[in-house]
C-alpha cells in the first residue's frame, strides 16, 4: 500500500462517526446558496413542503427547512447529501408516513450483511454498505433504533493507515489543524483520541506478529538474520532483526521479526540476549545459519556469544560483516581530503536550486561548450550517489561551473564557489580512481538478488583496484588514501571469508569456483563443503536403511548382519550419488552473469535434487546487513528520519505493521482484516460495495 494522505477523508465526505463511546454530533446541514427571485420549477420541489408561515420550505423526509429563496440547486444537494437513494422512491408515495419512506429507501439501497466471528473482547462488527449509509443518513422521526453500532469509523481507519506509513505518533492526530480540517470535511467526524489509536496499534501488532510465526513456522529451509542498529532522538538504541529465506518455489523472502530497545549500557551481553530473546520468541533459534550483522563490535560480540551457544547444541552457525557498510567506509576514506571541496560545490548547487536564472545559465553553458545534458535539480543530500555526482558535474562540466559564478559574481558579491586549478586536478584523479567504486554501488543497489557469492566478487574487483593504487600510484596523496582504504578491507576478509561463505559463493551459480576471491579459495575450503554436503544433505537413502534395520531387530543374528551390510551399501551409493552431484556441478561452466541464480536453480533443482537443498539455505545468507539503497542513495535519507523521530512507546509497533503490510501481510486487528482498499472503494462508489472493507 502506497502512502494516504489527508485527502482520502475526502472520499467519505459526510460519514458520521461509528466509534462506540465517542461523541457524535449531528450531520453537516446543507449548504445554502445565495437568494435567487425566480420562480421554482423542479423535481426537486416534490421533497419539499411549505412552512405554515408561508416564509420557508421543509423537507418532508427529515424536516430540515431551507428560506423560501433557496435555490433548487442547493435543495438537490442536501437531497443528494443527505438522502441517497430518493430519487428511486415511486410517485406517489405518502410522505406523511415516514415509516413507509424509510422503509422503501433501506429495502431498495440494502446489501448482504457480512458476519463477523463473535469475539470475548470488544470487536468491529462488520456491517454492509448500505448500513453504512443507512447511519451517515440522518435518522427519520419514527425510525426504530434496531440497527447495532459498531466501534469502527473509515475515516479512522483511513488516517490510522496513513498515520503507519508516515511513521508519525499517534499524537499527530491530536493536532489542532488536522482536526479542523476534518471538521471542515463534515461536522460529524471525530478522531479516535491518542490513546484509542495506541491501543490499537499495539493489538494490530500482536495480530499481525501472529501471522509472521505461522508464515515461518512452514518453512521447510534454513533461515539467515541480519541486524541493524539505529538511535533515536530519545537517545534509545533500538535493534531491527530480519529474517531471510528461499522458498519451496526458488523466491527470495524476508520479513522483520521485530524492532527491540536495547538496554543501557548497550554492549554486546545486552545484544546477544534481546537478538536470543526474539529467536526464541519466534521458535527458530535451532534454524539459524547466519547472521550478517553492522560492523559494530558489540554486534560482532553478540554474534560470537550466539555461535558458542550453538556450538554447544551442535547446530551450525557463522556471522558475517556488513559489505555495503564496509564499502561504505571504503569510500568515505577515499573523499576524507576533499571535504573542503565538495562543500564548495555543494554550496554553489544549493544556490542554483534556489534561483532559476541560475538554473537556466547552467543549462545554457553545458549547451555552449557541449558538456552534456544534466538532470536538474541537483541531488544535493549527504550520500556517496550525490558526492560522486558532484565530482562528475565539476570534472565534465566546468566551463558551464564557472560562467554560471561568473554571472553570479557580477549581480551579487563575490563567491568562494569557483575552484582553484589545484583542487580541479584533485577532483580529476579522485573522480578517476573512484569510478569504479560508483559502478560497484549502483550495481548492487539495482541488483535484484545480491547473492554472497556475487557481493564478493564485486567487493574482490574494489579489492584489487585499491591494492593496485597503493602499490603504483605516483600520487602520494592518493597513496595514502588507498592504504587507509586497504586496512579495511583486510579486516573484511578476515571475519566475511570462511567454510559458510564459500559455500555460500560456490553454490551460486554464476560464480562457482572460477569467480571467488583468491584468499577464500582454496582445496581445503572444497573438501571441507564435499564432507558437509555428504553428511548432512545426501540422508535420504541413510534414513531408509536405518528404518529398515530397526525393523529387523526382532530376527536372529545372522539376519540382523545381513541387513547391517544392505544399509552399508547404501549409504556407500548415496555418498557417491551425492559427491557426483557436486563434481558434476563444479564441472559445468558457470553461467552468464546476468542470470537470475535463483531462477537457474529452479530449472536445475530436478537435476541436482541434493544439492539444491544445500543452495536454498546458503544462498539465503545475506552480503549486506541493509538494503545498500539505505546506504548509498537518498532512500536512506526517509527512512532515517522516521527512526530517529518515533518515540518508545511507538517506534516497535509502527515500524513492524508497516515492514509487514509492505511484505504482503494483511492488516489485522483481532482476527479482523481491514481492507484500506474496500474501505476506499465503499466511499466512493457505495452502491457497487457488497461489504465495508472489513472481514472476518
């Protein structure tokens, strides 16, 4: 669901409130129009009747009186507004019997009733369309009161949703502006109060919650974690624990398990137990393979003390760095120099963004000297996309750089924006060196699937780039930048490049063992997969000869040594089965780079049956802790904001609907699905809705 603004209580124009226990007030009246002395001659005028002083008209249906000198336009309104449906009353209907009034529009406007499972706790009862209508109607004088309310209103729910996908506090909708514009739409709105709409969140949290365990409680394969860590502006340190998997039909998955407060002081023991508390929580601690964790120590500290306590139940288990995030740290060693000169560049884009004279010299020059075409405005956010951009623009368009400061110049005072001859021959190199840098970012950023094994190749080609500067620049300078950049890197290797992350990489199938990292490569890395793949993923034909001997235990001896040596046999055929699968898979070229791995897999699965079991749970180990998009681009920037913003009482239950409604999950309170969709549809066209949007 994309993100609602304030405009979709416009698509309930007139609805009243159906929140049992909040104040409703009466309907919006119909809007007068200006006096206007012409004779009367409409349909309209049937509805009407003329008042016994003779100075006003009044609507036969709820008595509503309107001046003489009403227009018929603005009577047809409050009929449409306030009586759908009666214009479809046959003629000549008595309109001194109101029950029969009532009772012609409700029988020819009435929809199925939809039920809803009766619950202990106070639950929305869902009712049709037309009852809907029927309470946003305003109640005829002899109208039994039979219909039951319920304590759910649209509008709310349409705001709430908004309210979730804004990441805002529930104390946004106490806001004075918001509620008089609600007013301004109908008179009869009212918003649940703060507290109403925290009780809820949190129940549609713990609904929803319910519906993640029974979605990983069906996964067959191994599961893998990333974490990432943020601060609030509380000064609260808070965890987001992810959940990666293939499933049965080669799909890459993920879903938020939750977001924790992690308590002071916020070590690594205070890590360990929070991430050990949602693993147990969800019940797939024995299921984990690996998690690729932020770099931090007290991360890679509460990794360490998650892999010894696994260890002791022998369940395999590794932990990984993030790469983005050391790609990230990469980068920013290498732009440590020229601050000073992306901040003057940055300086004269902002300026630029702010003047559209400016704008309009820029793209005339880069016309001019035949620099190119640049999208405007300028991304001018902290990011690697928008330094490097602005490296790009000073390096290819500089003579339309400098014209446009010269204009400026002579209008205003002189500028610090224009470059000297030295720092433009920093930008050039720089901008060189880091080209590549930018293709290996924009390449994970769009990649679909960025498998361990295609991570590292991209971060193995970074590798040798920065090894290459630092052995043969003749720029000292830039020396020095690539031997900061080559400390992280080995530390990189040296906690990523391990017996899982092999694995991981070889059973990708566009890398195999041609395009792994050299320092991860070796024979003993490939035995060391061989004797796991034989032990744990070649049992099929171990667990029938076991079961078979089990059975035969009740014969003599020399019956029970027969079938002995029949399982030996098999358990031989199986592992060479098995080791043949793997050889015959290494064997094969590897395939095109541009290929969907997990795709391949799908076509081959019937091929390699084994094997392909092994590959649904190490390609399910992730190269990167966070979408690298977070890292590298301005997505990063949003959803940064709305982390630091929420408050304790908020930030778990906000950001966990909207990850799991942005993952398909249906928003669910108390076994009730709200359908933001119906909800919008029942408002706009109400007579073509069969229910409210709300089903049981």
């Amino acid at each position: 669901m994309g993100n609602s603004t304030l405009t979709d209580m416009t698509l309930l124009p007139g609805v009243e409130p159906i929140v049992a226990g909040l104040a409703a007030g009466p309907s919006s009246p119909g809007q007068e129009g200006k006096a206007k002395k012409k004779p009367m001659k409409s349909l309209y005028l049937r509805f009407f009747e003329t008042a016994l002083d003779g100075k006003s008209r009044i609507c036969r249906l709820c008595r509503k009186s309107y001046c003489m000198t009403t227009a018929t336009g603005n009577l047809g309104k409050h009929l449409n507004n306030r009586h759908p449906g009666y214009h479809q009353l046959p003629e000549g209907v008595s309109f001194t019997n109101q029950s029969t009034i009532e009772a012609t529009m409700l029988n020819r406007s009435r929809k199925p009733h939809v039920p809803v499972r009766a619950r202990a706790q106070a639950q929305p009862q869902v009712q049709s369309q037309s009852q809907v209508q029927d309470q946003a109607q305003p109640k005829l004088r002899s109208q039994p009161k039979t219909k039951a309310t319920v304590d759910i209103d649209h509008v709310n729910w349409l705001l709430l949703r908004w309210l979730i996908s804004a990441s805002l506090p529930p104390s946004t909708l106490e806001d004075n502006m918001l509620i008089d514009s609600c007013k301004y739409l109908s008179s009869s709105v009212r918003l649940w109060p703060k507290e109403k709409v925290q009780e809820v969140i949190i129940e549609v949290f713990r609904s929803m919650k319910e519906d993640v365990k029974e979605t990983l409680q069906c996964i067959t394969s191994r599961l893998s974690v990333t974490l990432d860590f943020w601060t609030s502006y509380e000064k609260i340190v808070y965890m987001s624990v992810k959940c990666h998997w293939i499933d049965e039909n080669w799909v890459s998955q993920n879903v938020l398990l939750d977001v924790c407060r992690i308590p002071y002081p916020s070590t690594g023991s205070e890590v360990f137990q929070v991430l050990m508390d949602v693993l147990v929580m969800y019940n797939i601690d024995s299921r984990i393979l690996a998690c690729t964790h932020n770099n931090s120590q007290h991360s890679i500290h509460a990794c360490h003390e998650l892999a010894r306590q696994l260890k002791t139940r022998n369940l395999p288990f590794c932990y990984i760095p993030c790469a983005a995030r050391t790609l990230k740290t990469i980068i920013e060693a290498g732009l440590e120099n020229v601050k000073p000169i992306l901040s003057k560049i940055r300086e004269f884009i902002l300026h630029i963004h702010s003047n559209q004279e400016m704008m309009e010299d820029f793209k005339h020059w880069t016309e001019v000297y035949q620099e190119g075409s640049w999208k405007l405005p300028f991304d001018h956010s902290a990011n690697w996309n928008s330094d490097y951009n602005m490296l790009d623009v000073v390096k290819k368009a500089p003579n339309a750089i400098e014209n446009t400061i010269k204009k400026v110049e002579e209008i205003f005072v002189p500028r610090d924006w224009v470059l000297t001859t030295a720092e433009k021959s920093v930008i050039d190199v720089l901008h060189s060196y880091l080209e590549p840098f930018f293709k290996t970012t924009t390449n994970l950023c769009n990649c679909k699937l960025p498998t361990l094994g295609l991570v590292f190749f991209f971060m193995d080609h970074v590798f040798e780039l920065i090894n290459l500067c630092h052995g043969s620049s003749h720029q000292e300078w830039l020396k020095n930048i690539a031997g900061d950049m080559s400390k992280t890197t080995q530390k990189f290797t040296s906690e990523a490049y391990n017996i899982f992350t092999f694995t991981a990489a070889i059973l990708d199938p566009r890398i195999k063992g041609e395009l792994i990292p050299e320092t991860l490569n070796s024979t003993s890395n490939l035995d060391d997969v061989r004797n796991h793949f034989v032990r744990d993923y070649s049992s099929t034909f171990q667990a029938v000869g076991n079961g078979h001997g089990a059975q035969d235990t009740t014969e003599d001896a020399g019956a029970f040594a027969f079938a002995e040596e029949i399982i030996r046999k098999r358990r031989r055929v199986s592992m060479t089965t098995a080791d043949d699968e793997l050889s015959q898979y290494l064997a094969e070229p590897p395939a095109p780079i541009s290929t969907d791995a997990l795709e391949w897999w799908r076509g081959h699965s019937s091929r390699y049956p084994r094997l392909s079991l092994m590959a649904r749970d190490f390609l399910a180990i992730q190269g990167t802790s966070l979408d690298p998009e977070e890292l590298f681009t301005s997505k990063g920037d949003n959803i940064h904001k709305q982390q630091y913003c929420l408050p304790l009482s908020s930030m778990q239950a906000i950001v966990c609907i909207k990850s799991w409604m942005q993952s398909g999950y249906q928003f669910n309170f108390q076994s009730t699905i709200i359908d933001f969709e119906r909800l919008v549809e029942s408002a706009t066209a109400p007579d073509d809705i069969d229910s409210s949007g709300l089903h049981s």
